[in-house]
C-alpha cells in the first residue's frame, strides 16, 4: 500500500521559516512527479510548488522567491523549505505524488501549517 507521510508542520510566527518533508513509499519514486498543494478553510485546494521527474521546478506566484521544493530519490523524500512566512500561507499543506506514465496518483494525509502575525 502506497503511503505518503507529511511532517514538519507547525505554528511559526511571521517571517519564519519551517521545512516541509514527504516520505513516500513508493518503489520507483524517481519517475513521479511530486508535488505540494496546501488548503486553507473554505479554499480550494492549489498547487504550491512542483517537481518534476526531471526535477525541473515550478511554484505558485504567491510563493514564488520564498519557497523552494527538493527532492532526493535516494531516500524517496521531497521536502518544501518555506521562508518569510506571511499569515496567508496558513493552510493544511498536502503532499502528491503523480505518474502520467504510470498512471498513478497519491495523496497524503497532510500537515498544518500556522502563520501567527
């Protein structure tokens, strides 16, 4: 069975900084497409930052100089840095692994993240 395992989430005061990691237990990770999304109480869920296969890169406008997303196939693993945090990005943050090859698609269980002003 296929899990995705958040951790790294918290309350953090603005300006701060906290590191996201998602350890996937897939057996060939290096072919997913991982990704983070997070969602805020009646907010749709949104992509917040991407890495592809490739490990080509794409973020959210609204995080974009401020986060940045990593992986290491070696330990089957993505992480998110996020500094300069801002109240706005207070959300449940979600962690995605995609295989368009494969045909597969993951979710995990997710982890808060509290901005406080």
């Amino acid at each position: 069975q296929v899990q995705l395992v958040e951790s790294g989430g918290g309350l953090v005061q603005a300006g701060g900084s906290l590191r996201l990691s998602c350890a996937a237990s897939l057996s060939s990770f290096s072919v997913y497409h991982m990704g983070w999304y997070r969602q805020a109480p009646g907010k749709q869920r949104e992509l917040v930052a991407k890495i592809l296969s490739s490990s080509s890169t794409n973020y959210a406008d609204s995080v974009q100089g401020r986060f940045t997303i990593s992986r290491d196939n070696t330990k089957n693993t993505v992480y998110l840095q996020m500094n300069s945090l801002k109240p706005e990005d207070t959300a449940r943050y979600y962690c995605n692994a995609n295989s368009p090859m494969i045909g597969h698609n993951y979710w995990g269980q997710g982890t808060q993240v509290t901005v406080s002003s």
